[in-house]
C-alpha cells in the first residue's frame, strides 16, 4: 500500500538559485504552474528522507516521487473515563536525537515542536531516534510524559494515555479575553490554529477580539 504524503516540501530552484517552494496537501499532490524551466526539484519530508529530480514544464510533466516510508508516532488521549479530548502533544529529542520542527510557528494542527489535536488522535512519521513526548489538556488535569523510541523502518509505536482530571474548580471558568487571528492584521495566526489552542489548553471562554470588527 502507497500512502500519500502530507506536508512533504517540495523547493524549485532554477540555475542552482532558489525560486519557489510550496507543501503538499493531504492528498500528497502538488500541482505547480510554471515559467518555461528547466527547473530542479527537492522533496523531502521530516523522517522520510528526500528525493531530487529535473523538471521541465514545457512538457507538461507529471511526476511520481516516492519517500520512504518513515516509522510512526501514534496515540490517543482521553480523560479518566474515556472521552477524547483535544490535546497538546509536545515532543523534545533526547540523547543527541534532534528535537523535530513540524512547521512555522504560525501553524494551526503542527507548531514546531507541537501537535494540537482536536479529537485527541496524533499519526506522525518522527525520524528514529529516542524522544520525550508529553501529552497535555490545560493546567487542571495531569499530564503524561514517557521516553519513546522510534526505530528505522517503517514501525509504529504508540502512545496512548489517559489524563485525570485533579484540579477541581467548581463556581470558576477559564476564559482568554485577548485572541487575535489573521483578521486583525497584526498576528499570523489562523482562526483553526487559534481555537485549536484555546481547546488543547482547556480554555473554556474565549470571545472573539478581532480589531475593527464583529465576529
């Protein structure tokens, strides 16, 4: 089975200068309207390795380009009793291995070293390596925090977790009344990456605070 990838860089560069650079969407397919080339190509993706090729659009290419396969990181988060709840999922190279950087930091479902999951469910290809994952759901309830190892070649190794609730706070919310998005103007972040962090974090009311606007 061939599974596409998401997220895989793809950078051009034109007589050894770079030119352009975009990422795959969750199909793996990447369409490029070009210039007349001839164009160099790198693909490449965080533990599965990178491909080069020579592209000419003159010709109406289409391409093909498989990575490795890349061992997988997987888990589940849920509370006490079972219920998914959205997630932080920190993740920091132990022992010489790297810590990973999935993507700028104005990045929604993966911030540099982050993952927010709004159901509690995390798939990524990490490269091997010994790792310190931490899972969280705001300051009232527990974290869990193990030492993974991700082997070569393709494996899966889970995390999964349950996370108590400790902290009790009858009578009292938690609530964010400063929260910008793209619609200010003057923050990057995206409207899902905004509430998929104030979610992950346990935030439980967060009113909109765009700049010159209703929303």
């Amino acid at each position: 089975q061939v599974d596409p990838v998401a997220g895989a860089d793809v950078v051009l560069s034109r007589t050894g200068v770079f030119y352009a650079r975009t990422r795959t969407p969750s199909d793996g397919k990447a369409r490029l309207d070009l210039p007349p080339g001839p164009y160099h190509a790198e693909v490449s993706s965080l533990g599965m390795g990178s491909r080069a090729l020579d592209l000419d659009p003159d010709r109406g290419q289409t391409v093909r380009v498989a990575l490795d396969a890349g061992s997988r990181l997987v888990g589940k988060i849920t509370d006490a009793r079972g219920a998914a709840i959205p997630s932080k999922i920190i993740i920091t190279g132990l022992e010489g291995t790297p810590t990973p950087d999935f993507g700028p930091d104005d990045g929604a479902e993966e911030v540099k070293n982050l993952i927010y999951t709004p159901d509690g469910t995390f798939n990524r290809v990490l490269p091997p390596g010994l790792y310190d994952v931490i899972a969280s759901h705001g300051p009232e309830f527990d974290i869990a925090n193990r030492r993974v190892e991700i082997p070569a070649g393709g494996a899966r190794v889970r995390f999964d977790a349950s996370l108590a609730r400790s902290v009790q706070t009858p009578g009292w919310v938690s609530a964010d009344f400063h929260g910008h998005t793209t619609a200010s103007g003057d923050t990057v972040a995206s409207r899902r990456g905004r509430v998929l962090n104030l979610a992950c974090e346990q935030i439980e009311f967060a009113p909109s605070t765009e700049h010159n606007r209703l929303d």
